[in-house]
C-alpha cells in the first residue's frame, strides 16, 4: 500500500499500486444530438496504469475524457474514480486538454502557480511544485516570459505542466505530443514513466503510434464512440503479420491494384495520392518502387517502417486512423 | 548599465501577482496589461467630462451613463467567459475541487471590482461638476458597484446561449436593450402601471436615477431606494449565479 498526497491537499488517497482501480467505466454512453459521441464503452484503469485512447478524429476520445473528466455526465452508465463520485475525484485528477490556452498576459508561472493553487494550499508548496515542473517541462528559462511570447510547442508543454503541477493520482492528457519536439516527447514519456511507478495512473487520448506503444500499458481502439478492442500494446502488436510497412506517396495517383499484385505484398491501403503497402518478402521494395514510379504516376516519397499500433486499428476496424469519423 | 537594467527587468518579472485565485488571476491580467487598463479607465472619464462639461440635459447624460456602464460590466465579462470557454479554461475549471459556485461568484465578484475601479472616476466627476452631497455620491457610488455585479453576472450568463465570443456581443445588447427600456433610461419611469413595478425592481432604472441625482437633476426615486433595490439586485443575480455555475462551467 502507498499513499499519495500533495501537502494541503484535500484528503489521502491511498492506493494499492497493483491492484487498486483508479477509474472504472460501466456501459458509459453519452451522445450528442447529432447521433455522435460514446458510448456504451466500459474500461478499467488501475492505479499506477498508463493507458491509451486511439481512434479517428470525431470517434469519441473527446467526450469520453471529459467524462472521465467529471465535466460532464453520463446519460448512462457509471463512472467512478477510486471507488468514489466525480466531486470526491476532483482533488485527484489533473487534466491537460488539447488546444487549451492560457491567457497571453500571464507568464508561464503565473499560470502554472493558479493551477497549483487549485489543489495544494501551502504557499511554498505551490511556488515550489510550480518552478520544479516547469523546470522538468524544459519551460525554466521561460517561466517568467509572458505566455503571449510563447510558441506553440511551449503553450503545449505550458498546459501539460499545468496538469501534473499537483502530481495528481490520475492524469488525463489529451494529445499530449501534439506540438511537442522529439525532446519534448521524451521528456513527457518519462514523466508519465515515473508517475507509473510512484502509483499515478495517466490515460492520455493520442494516435501517435510511437509514444503510445513507449508509455502505455493498455490501448483502447475507439471507433464510432464503441470500444473495439483494449489491450496491451504487445498483445496487440503480436497479432500483426510478420513483415514491414511501407507507405509510398505518388503523384498522379496510387496504382493500387497493381501494388496488391507485387509478389510479398500482403495488404494494400490507399487512397488518392498515398498507399500503405504491408509485405514480407526480400525483393518486394524493388517492386513497389518500379510500380508506384511507372508511367502516370511519379513517386514522392517512400518510408519503411515496422508494423505500429495504427495497422493494428487498419486490422481491427478496416480504416486508417488518419479517416475522419 | 545594460546589464543592471536586465537585472531589474528580470527583479519585475519575477515580483509579478502569483493568483492563487480567480480574483488574483484577473487582477494579474488586468496588470499584465497596464495600457488596455489606462484606456479602459479613460475612456469612459473622457466620455463622462465631455457630457457634464458640456451642459448635456442631466435626464440624458445620466441615461448615457447609465447605459456605459451596463455595457462596460455586461460585454467584459461575456468576451472573458466566452474565450475562456473556447480555450478550455471553464472545463478545466470544472475539473477542479473547488465548489462551482464560490469559484464562479468569486471570478464575477473580481471582474466587477476591476470595472468599480475603472468607472469610479466617472462618479467622481459626476459629483465634482454635478454639484450634489457626499451622501449623493455614496448613493451613486454603492449602487454603480451593485449594478456592475448585476451586469458582471449577466455578462457570465449570457454566454450560455452565445456559440462564439463574438456572437455574444450581440446576445448582450439583445438582453440588456429591453432592460434598460424597461427601466425608463429612455423614455423616463411611468407613474403607475406594470413598467413603473418593473422599473422599480430593475437596477438600471436606480442607477439612472441615482446619476440624475448626483448631476444636480431631480432623480426618479429617493437614495435609500436606490441603494436597496440595487443591493437585492445584486444578491438575486449572485445566487441566480450561483444556481447556474454547473451548467456555465460544463457547457461545451
């Protein structure tokens, strides 16, 4: 058994890192009018746990984490974080949103010292919790600048900073790496890391395939506000066929038939100009080249990659993550 | 010389308001931002010299000063909310301990002592070139901050039917337009019917009233009135407030 708190905070919470439930969702549905939405989805989350949310744009990641949020209810179903309701939850979550701004006259500590505030009351916690995280955000040198001077990477790390300044027992980040350099993603992957194994539990709502397969311990594929799939990224992995990916980007049109026909070509998803080739086979990427660079098309770009988590959605539900819902 | 002047650069940065609060983060921004701050005290003192200054009939100079400050504390206060509401702060918000509605009151209480600040000198020279009593000017001065909790808290409200912050410029004058109307600011108070018993509720027509009085005119209603219909005003509208917090935090 662990403890976590924050001094000031309202409330121990004690958890059990291996088996106690942060957050649990029963048959949760909420749609909107317009037929989107989620639900019914059920999930577990365990304390110390890092789990993914991955689907298309407008398939219910938002809804679902603000749900998971408490700021919004259920028309159905159940949600309840460390066995209790959404108003006890609150002094444990923190929550990072996508496109979430703060105001361009603050400077970063200003900011980030407000959020504190909001869950520890002692004034030297906050300062000192508010410098630590910016500090190991990479926003230090920029702390005291208005975040009006800010890129948008550094908004990014700002609002992320904001929602674990109070080292909260269950974060929710949405998009976390959208914006970030590969440095901020690093740094970001081992800060959730290291909330695993003080016992914090994180779900982030992400389709990048290689931070989620670096931090996450089990990925839900959300699809038309369904849940088709959760599992742990190597379950998932390991049901992938053998072989290598290729995405090829063709000016004038993918040949896609013919790409389907080159010997070792497993799979074939294209669409106007691009087209995700999966093959197994040692002379294959000779072909692929020839075909997409015949007469009537002329091939742009050609990246080789391993199998990742968005050709275990393709599998799973039959479209790309990139597809809008 | 270059590197002392970095240094107290650096010492003001640092010194700046940590908020720890929504009342604190307002004051913060308000200060991160001294030249909005100066035009927004000025304008309205250049305004409200120009109409004493200048001999404007007391019944419509109060009538303009009136509606100023209806729109200074009700168009505030729904841009502040609506853009916090696109950038995600509100739902941040509601995902915070703290109760709803001391948060929300606590945000309009500020915002409505930022615009006391800003039309307090409008008072002031209404009462240096009006030549009414200093008990004229604690009426008039108590029932402005009462009426800009009132409009601080419309401007709040009002988002919930606005999509955008820009289409909430239109929803304000769209609520506060029949408001003021039926408060007699253009027309003047009927003696008796139903519009008399809505002007006699309605803050707009004893913050008029109490202008009129302070520039020398003879106001509407006695001072004591206007003090406590203004006062109940703004203790309706901070628990209608407070009532309405959940769904003005958790709107999408």
């Amino acid at each position: 058994m662990s403890a976590i708190a924050a001094p000031g905070m309202e409330g121990t919470l004690t958890v059990t890192p291996a088996a106690s439930v942060a957050l649990s969702a029963r048959a949760v549905v909420r749609r909107y009018r317009n037929g989107r939405g989620v639900g019914p989805v059920d999930l577990v989350l365990r304390a110390g746990e890092t789990m993914a949310l991955m689907g298309r744009n407008g398939c219910g990641k938002t809804t679902l984490l603000r749900l998971l949020a408490t700021v919004s209810r259920p028309q159905r179903g159940e949600v309840q974080w460390f066995g209790g309701d959404a108003k006890a939850a609150r002094a444990h979550l923190g929550l990072a949103l996508d496109g979430a701004l703060e105001d361009a006259g603050l400077t970063g500590r200003q900011a980030t010292h407000f959020w504190c505030a909001q869950w520890i009351g002692n004034r030297a916690e906050v300062a000192s919790r508010t410098g630590a995280v910016l500090h190991r955000l990479g926003l230090g040198p920029a702390a005291d600048e208005p975040v009006g001077s800010y890129s948008y990477g550094m908004r990014r790390r700002l609002a992320l900073a904001t929602a674990v300044v109070h080292q909260p027992a269950l974060a929710l980040l949405d998009e976390p790496t959208a914006g970030l350099d590969p440095e901020g993603c690093a740094q970001l992957a081992l800060l959730i890391a290291e909330r695993a194994q003080q016992g914090r539990s994180t779900l982030i709502a992400s389709n990048d395939p290689g931070f989620v397969e670096s931090v996450a311990d089990s990925v839900a594929f959300l699809e038309e506000g369904t849940m088709v799939r959760c599992a742990s990224p190597r379950e998932l992995l390991a049901a992938l066929p053998q072989g290598r990916v290729a995405e090829l980007v063709v000016d004038g049109g993918c040949p896609a038939t013919a790409l389907r026909a080159v010997a070792g070509v497993l799979d074939v998803t294209a669409d106007a100009g691009t087209a995700t080739v999966r093959f197994d086979g040692d002379h294959t990427i000779a072909a692929l080249v020839a075909t997409a660079d015949a007469p009537g098309g002329r091939l742009r770009e050609l990246r080789l990659r391993r199998p990742d988590l968005t050709d275990c959605f393709h599998d799973l539900t039959g479209r790309t993550l990139q597809e809008r819902a | 010389m270059i590197g002392d002047a970095g240094a107290l650069r650096a010492a003001l940065r640092r010194s700046r308001v940590m908020p720890r609060s929504l009342a604190g983060r307002e004051l913060a921004i308000a200060l991160s931002r001294p030249r909005a701050l100066a035009i927004k005290a000025g304008l309205p003192l250049a305004l409200a010299v120009v109409l004493v200054a200048g001999d404007a009939p007391t019944f419509w100079a109060a009538m303009l000063l009136t509606v100023l400050v209806a729109m200074v504390g009700a168009v505030g206060t729904a841009v502040t909310v609506s853009r916090a509401r696109d950038a995600g702060f509100l739902t941040r918000l509601a995902a915070t301990p703290g109760s709803r509605p001391r948060l929300l009151i606590g945000w309009v209480l500020a915002a409505a002592g930022i615009d006391v600040v800003q039309l307090l000198p409008v008072a002031i020279a209404a009462w240096l070139t009006g030549g009414g009593g200093a008990t004229e000017f604690a009426v008039l001065a108590t029932v402005l901050a009462a009426t800009l909790v009132v409009t601080n808290v419309l401007g709040c409200v009002i988002t919930l039917a606005a999509a955008t912050a820009a289409e909430v410029l239109l929803d304000v004058v769209v609520l506060l337009a029949p408001l003021l109307y039926l408060g007699g600011l253009f027309t003047g108070v009927p003696a008796g019917g139903w519009r008399a018993v809505v002007a006699a509720v309605d803050p707009f027509s004893h913050l008029h009233s109490a202008f009129i009085g302070m520039l020398g005119g003879s106001a509407t209603y006695p001072g004591g009135a206007d003090v406590i219909a203004a006062l109940g005003a703004a203790l309706v509208a901070i628990a209608a407030l407070a009532g309405l917090s959940r769904r003005i935090l958790e709107r999408d």
